[in-house]
C-alpha cells in the first residue's frame, strides 16, 4: 500500500538510523517529511521514507550530497 503509515520505530528499523537521529531529523528538517495528527503521534510514510533515501543516493564519497 503506497500510502502505508509507519511508526518511528519502523523508520528506524528500515533506515538502520536511531530514534534520536530522526528526532534530531525531524527538528532540523532534514529528514524524510513526516505528519502529527496529535501533539504525541508521529508518522511517516513508507513510500516517502524511501523515496527520501533514494535521493540520497551518492555515486563517490566527498561530495556533498
């Protein structure tokens, strides 16, 4: 399902990153975008997440991304 909701952990779990490098992420701006229906609920898309990984696709190191 493309528009499949995913908790922290899950984003966590398929990016190999920590929950506190997403909340860091998340209040920098940085990271795939993300939604907040309550002041206590935060969750992503599958499909968004990866395809924010996908951009992030480097062909050699020292190059900015």
């Amino acid at each position: 399902m493309t528009g499949e909701y995913i908790q922290p952990e899950d984003v966590a779990e398929l990016t190999g990153m920590s929950l506190k490098a997403l909340g860091y992420l998340r209040w920098h701006g940085g990271g795939p975008k993300f939604y907040k229906p309550t002041p206590r609920t935060i969750l992503y898309k599958r499909a968004e997440v990866l395809a924010w990984l996908e951009a992030s696709a480097l062909t050699q190191t020292g190059v900015p991304a």
